[in-house]
C-alpha cells in the first residue's frame, strides 16, 4: 500500500475514508460525489493543523479528480499532486460534477488533457 510505504519512511499520511465507502454498494450509490470532495478537504484541513509542513496530495481513479480540485483549491498550500489511473470519461450521471471538479484547475493544467 503507498500510503503505509510512505509512512514508513517518516511521511505524514492521511488517507481520509470517502463517504459511503464504510458501508453497502447502495449506499455507496446513493452517496453524493460532492460529499467526497467535503471529506478531502475536511483531511486537508485536519493535515494544515499540524503546522507548516509541505503538503503533497494524490488520489486513484475519481480520487485523483478530487485530489486535483482540492489542491486547486488551496492554491500555494500544496507543494505537489499526483494521480494515478485518472479517469478522463465518467458515466454521464458524473460528467457535470467531473466537470466541476476540473473547472477548479489552471488552465495550464487542463490545456495539456486530450
């Protein structure tokens, strides 16, 4: 697992647990995306609380979209961001909300998407 790997070498990891992700694949269904980006940004705020440290965020699939919008978000306060696996297409029941998350990004960014 990357996160426990990099805790093991002295990084601060938090991983937050998105909701409806605890539970039933119908309750999952019926958890709004939006909740999702309001659990990484509850994480990123609970990771500014322990000081000045350099803030790297990162996610996996839909994750990655999160994490991007929540750096956008942020502005200077994440030192870097990666992703892994983005999804570049959702069903349509996501695209306006993916389309959301992406507007939060510079255009330096979304310039070099297909």
């Amino acid at each position: 697992d990357l996160g426990i790997s990099l805790a093991e070498r002295g990084y601060h990891v938090v991983i937050p647990l998105l909701s409806g992700h605890d539970g039933t694949i119908e309750v999952l269904a019926k958890t709004p995306a939006e909740a999702w980006l309001a659990d990484v940004r509850r994480a990123l705020a609970e990771v500014r609380e322990l000081g000045p440290l350099p803030i790297v965020v990162g996610g996996l699939s839909f994750g990655g979209i999160l994490a991007l919008a929540a750096a956008a978000q942020l502005g200077g306060g994440v030192r870097a961001a990666f992703v892994l696996s983005i999804p570049l297409k959702l069903r349509s029941s996501f695209d306006d909300l993916t389309l959301r998350l992406l507007s939060y990004l510079p255009d330096s960014l979304l310039n070099m998407l297909p």
